[in-house]
C-alpha cells in the first residue's frame, strides 16, 4: 500500500509540476509577445516623430525663424540658450546663440568667433604687419542672411595701447578688415569714413590728439574702443596693427561677437 500510495504521490507531484511549467512557458510567451508589442510600437512612435519633424521643418522653411528676434516674437517666453533659425534664401538650419535678456529682452542673435580673448601685439613696426584673421562659428554665407534679416547689428572693437599709436601724421597704422575685404581706416564708436575713434568724435581725445587716445604715445596703457554698427561693412574678417616693433612698445586686442536683432 505504501508503495502504491508513494507512486501516486510522485505522479501528483509529477502533474502539478507539469501544470506550473506550462504555466510558466505561456506566461514566458505572453511577455515575449508584449516586449515585441512594444518594440514595435516603439518604431511607429519614431516614425511619427520623424514625420512630424519633417512637417515642422517644412513649415520652418516657408516661414522661417530667421533670428533670435523673431523666435522671441513668436514664444515671448523663451530663454536664452541655443535654438535652431531658418534662413531665407537657405535650406539648412542654422544653430546660434540668443540672448534672450539684452537689449530689453528684443532676442539677440551671437555669432562667435576665436578672436575674443584679450591678445597681445608687439613686434610688429611697419604700417597692418600684425595680421590676425577672424574664424567665426558660422560660414560668412549664414552670417551674411543673419544681417540681411536683422534691422541692427554690433560688433565690439577694442585696443589697447602702451607708447604705440594707431595714426602717425596721415598714415593708418592700425585698421580692420571688413567682409568684403575692404580696408577700414575707423575704429569703434566713430563715424563710417571718419578715419577717427570715439574720442575723436567728440574731441576728447588724450592730450588733446584729434583722432584716437593711442595717438598720445606716452608710457601708459591707452585704450580706443567702442562698437561698430554698419551692416554693410560686419563682421569684422581682420584685425591689423603695426607701431609695436620695439621692446617698449605693445597692444592688446579684444573683438566681441557679432550680434544681430530686429
């Protein structure tokens, strides 16, 4: 009896085993099932993602978000950071940064450049010998539409200069170079065309030189600086010095981002 009731105990422990493991196999198929589900619920998402994306950048492109200024109009709420523009007359987008708090908050767009930090110049003594070629973030062709859709733009200038001058009677020892190449004889704060700086401007230039404070020449850190503000003319693409060639003589240079709005 005892044997008989030990064969049936192992064939009802057998079965149940049997009913838990076809239990565990179906559940085992029903969640391999759900992750496939997912996986390709996960693929349409995308799909629609992408589809909706290309509907976003159609739209873009008939109606482009062409500066900061324009993305501020459209979302007064956006915050200052890196946004994707459309440019008109361009089929990619362009990345910038905006400052969305200057200005009074109109959405400024900034375009950098390597030459930002405060640099020096000495050993240089003809007329431009000193040559320092600007690299910007962008290619000139986007920085170009940037200006053209902008009603403003600015670009910081500033030198610094110890017993080393910009002019030297009629000639220019210190200029800029425009976009378009051109040789630019003014400096920050001054008039297109008035081969002066700020101060000369307003006649209160160092030691009463009519041009720049640099034009003083003496054993002291000078500086000429100000913004320059012709669209025509940005961005800066030069900077070039010269009247540094001795020991005694030196400069520092300093160029801002190009910023655009309106």
């Amino acid at each position: 009896m005892r044997t008989m009731a030990n064969v049936l105990w192992n064939i009802l422990i057998f079965t149940a085993w049997l009913g838990i493991t076809a239990s565990a196999f179906s559940q085992n198929d029903k969640v391999q099932k759900l992750e496939q589900e997912i996986k390709s619920q996960a693929k349409k998402i995308q799909s629609q993602e992408g589809t909706i994306q290309g509907i976003v950048d159609s739209i873009n492109r008939l109606h482009p978000t062409g500066s900061c200024s324009i993305l501020k109009q459209k979302r007064p709420s956006t915050l200052s950071g890196v946004y994707k523009i459309y440019l008109r007359g361009l089929t990619s987008s362009v990345k910038v940064h905006c400052d969305m708090s200057s200005k009074n908050g109109v959405g400024v767009t900034e375009i950098g450049q390597d030459s930002e930090s405060r640099t020096r110049v000495n050993g240089y003594e003809a007329p431009g010998s000193y040559n320092r070629t600007i690299k910007y973030d962008l290619p000139m062709e986007q920085i170009v539409a940037i200006i053209q859709q902008s009603q403003w733009c600015e670009q910081f200038i500033k030198y610094e200069c110890y017993h080393s001058k910009m002019w030297i009677y009629s000639q220019p020892y210190s200029w800029w170079v425009s976009r378009k190449g051109a040789k630019m004889n003014y400096w920050g704060g001054a008039a297109v065309g008035s081969e002066k700086c700020a101060c000369g401007m307003t006649n209160s230039c160092a030691g009463g030189e009519r041009r720049c404070n640099c034009d003083k020449n003496d054993f002291r850190l000078r500086e000429d600086s100000g913004y320059l503000r012709d669209k025509d003319t940005l961005p800066v693409t030069e900077l070039r010095f010269g009247e540094t060639g001795s020991s005694s003589e030196y400069g520092y240079h300093t160029l801002g981002k190009l910023r655009c709005w309106g």
